[in-house]
C-alpha cells in the first residue's frame, strides 16, 4: 500500500500549530505517525506557510508529511528538497505530496523562508 491509499481516519488528533491557517491532523498507521492539512481552496502564501510549520514537526524518521494542495507547490520544492525526499501524486485535479525527512540530508530546510516564487 502506497502513502497516497492511505486516508485520513476519522477520529485522527487535531494538531495546533501556532500560525498554521488551515486545521493539521495527526494521525498514525502502522508505524508511521502522520502529518496531514489540506490549502487546496487557499491562496499564495498559505500553502508555504503551513507546509513549513507542518515540516517542522517531524521529529523523527517515522513521521510523513501529507500535503494536499490545489496544484504542485512549485515555488515550496526546492527549498525543502535537500533535506525532504518528496512524492507527489494528482488524484481527482488536487495535487497530494508526501514530505519524508532524508537519512542523509544535502541542505538544512530555512523555515522561515516562506516566499512564493513558484
């Protein structure tokens, strides 16, 4: 099974984040903990913003990143690349992303750098 069959179960944890603007859910299967919010109905700069304060929460090398956005986050890509490997996948027009940290990162990720330039 693929990261992108699995869905949100309904009694997933309500992550709070301060300055996140869409809700974040947290929620685990198997052995691999969950990070999921949806800016697909959001504007520049919001799927930057949380992106980067959901990739901050990731702690450890069992906790995944799930992104569901309106298009491929272009301008988010390479900022996070060296440190994230990252799957995407288009499934029903809406572009999902899944934001794994790398054993061996090549860059460290600036979380404040949330400028759109894609």
């Amino acid at each position: 099974m693929s990261d992108f069959d699995i869905k949100r179960p309904d009694d997933a944890e309500e992550l709070k984040v301060e300055g996140q603007t869409v809700p974040f859910y947290k929620y685990k299967v198997g052995d691999t903990t969950y990070i999921e919010f949806d800016t697909s109905r959001c504007g520049p700069p919001e799927p930057m913003v949380n992106a980067m304060l959901a990739l901050k929460q990731i702690k450890d090398p069992n906790t995944k990143v799930h992104m569901i956005n309106h298009k491929k986050p272009m301008g988010l890509l390479p900022k996070v690349e060296g440190e994230y490997d990252i799957e995407d996948k288009e499934i029903d027009g809406v572009a999902h992303l899944i934001f794994t940290k790398k054993a061996n990162p090549t860059a460290k990720t600036d979380y404040n750098d949330t400028n759109c330039h894609g």
